[in-house]
C-alpha cells in the first residue's frame, strides 16, 4: 500500500493544497488553494474545501458536504452528507450601491471543530461557532452557538439534549456520574460542561 494521496481524474485539487498521506478525494470533489489535509481524510464525491481550510489527520467528509474557508477541523472529525459551515455573520451579494460584494468587503469567520467530533447530514454550521471534541450534531440540526464537548445537539436552532461519548454513544446516568455503555469511561457535569473521571 502507498503513502501517496489519491486523487479522482474528476475530482479538482489547487496545485497549492497539501494532502496527507492516504488521503483520498474522490470523485467531482474540490480542494482549493492552500487547504491542508492532514493524513487518511476521505473526502467524497462532490464535497467542497474551501481556500486555507485545515482539516486534521483522519478526517471524513462526506458527499456533497461544504466546508467553507476559513474552517479549522480537528483530527478525526466527521462531517456528513450535505452538512455546510458558514462563513459569513451578514451575507449579501452585493452592496448598497449595487455594486457586487467582494473579497474586501466582508470579514470572514470560521467554524472550529475539535477533534472526535461529528457533524450530521444536512447539519448547518452558522459561523462563528466552536463545537468542542467528541461532540454529535444531529441530522439536520442548525447549530447557532458553541457547542462543549461531548455534546449531543438537535433541532432548529440546536440544543443540548444529552451527553455523548468517545465512541459516539449517548452516555447513561449513574447517580451523579455519565457512564459510556461502550468503554465505561465516566464523566460528571460540570454546570452546561463535562468532565472525565479520572
């Protein structure tokens, strides 16, 4: 097996771009200028990286997903099918003027993802916004603020319904402890955060 990166004949990667080994960009996909894949992303068909993103090492980013600049992803982040991040607090295509907005006259602003989280299909991502690691967005869900780790979120805007763990599951009260049905790691709730046991 090569360490060299794959990429699609139809697929479209900026010659600036830098992608990790193994990673994969499969097909009518496209990377832009400057983005950073770290090692053995999968990026699929049609999905959009947009110019000096960074998406850390093992991330997946599922079709027809768009990832606007200047997005920071974590590694081992999932981002599902038709899921967007934002980049724009008051998106206009033009000014008052008429004249067509361009790249000075707005400020672009990021979602931030930390590492083990995951993103629904369809989720929307309103930037600025942090979703904290190990986080779940639902399906569908419209993220409008922050997220803390190990967050599961849902609806329109979206809302903390319950905790997650490093597998994905939803952790289980035990008294005052969250308890992962997968590992039985053990956390307790610290106001709207959460903290592991040691």
């Amino acid at each position: 097996m090569t360490d060299a990166p794959a990429v699609q004949a139809t697929a479209d990667v900026d010659e600036s771009a830098e992608l990790g080994a193994r990673t994969r960009v499969w097909h009518l996909a496209q990377v832009r200028e400057n983005a950073r894949l770290g090692a053995d992303c999968n990026i699929g068909r049609g999905a959009y990286i947009g110019p000096g993103v960074v998406l850390g090492d093992a991330c997946k980013v599922q079709n027809y997903a768009l990832v606007y600049e200047p997005a920071v992803v974590g590694d081992g982040v999932f981002i599902g099918p038709a899921a967007v991040f934002t980049n724009d607090e008051f998106p206009r295509a033009a000014n008052p003027d008429g004249s067509p907005k361009g790249t000075d006259d707005w400020q672009a602003v990021a979602v931030t993802v930390d590492r083990g989280a995951s993103i629904g299909a369809r989720a929307v991502c309103i930037a600025p916004v942090h979703i904290g690691e190990w986080a779940l967005v639902a399906a569908g869900a419209v993220v409008t603020k922050d997220v803390p780790a190990h967050a599961l979120v849902v609806g329109v805007p979206a809302r903390r319904i319950g905790w997650v763990g490093r597998t994905g599951r939803p952790l289980t009260p035990d008294g005052e402890v969250w308890v992962c049905p997968d590992t039985g790691e053990r956390y307790v709730q610290d106001g709207e955060r959460l903290r592991a046991l040691e």
